[in-house]
C-alpha cells in the first residue's frame, strides 16, 4: 500500500492525504475494480488484446462474455 501512495504521490502528483484515500478506496474496491474497467470500455481500446489480458488478470468478465 505505501508503494501505491508514494507512486500516486510522485508519478500523478497527488498530495499525500489525497493518495491515501485513493488507496484506502482502492482497497475497499479491489473486487469491483476489473468490472468497473470492463464496463468502461477502456480495456477495448487497449492494444493487440492487452484488454482481454488485464481483464484475465484482474479477474474481470467483459459484459456479455
């Protein structure tokens, strides 16, 4: 989790009360997260299937699969 924060804090440019609460719901949220990026359609505009594998890997189902 500090890994997370400082990684938000350095490459995003959050502050480190802000990071932390990002992590906080990222933690609370973990199981809903590949849903939220299937539904997007934003592992759809990834390339050569890198969608299809951070969905796999995240253990998210596409809709309608």
């Amino acid at each position: 989790m500090e890994t997370l924060i400082q990684n938000l804090v350095e490459k995003v440019g959050l502050d480190a009360a802000t990071a932390d609460k990002v992590g906080q719901f990222i933690q609370e949220h973990l199981s809903d997260i590949p849903g939220w990026i299937a539904q997007s359609g934003i592992a759809d505009k990834l390339p050569g299937g890198l969608g299809d594998m951070l969905g796999n890997a995240l253990g998210g189902d596409k809709p309608g699969s």
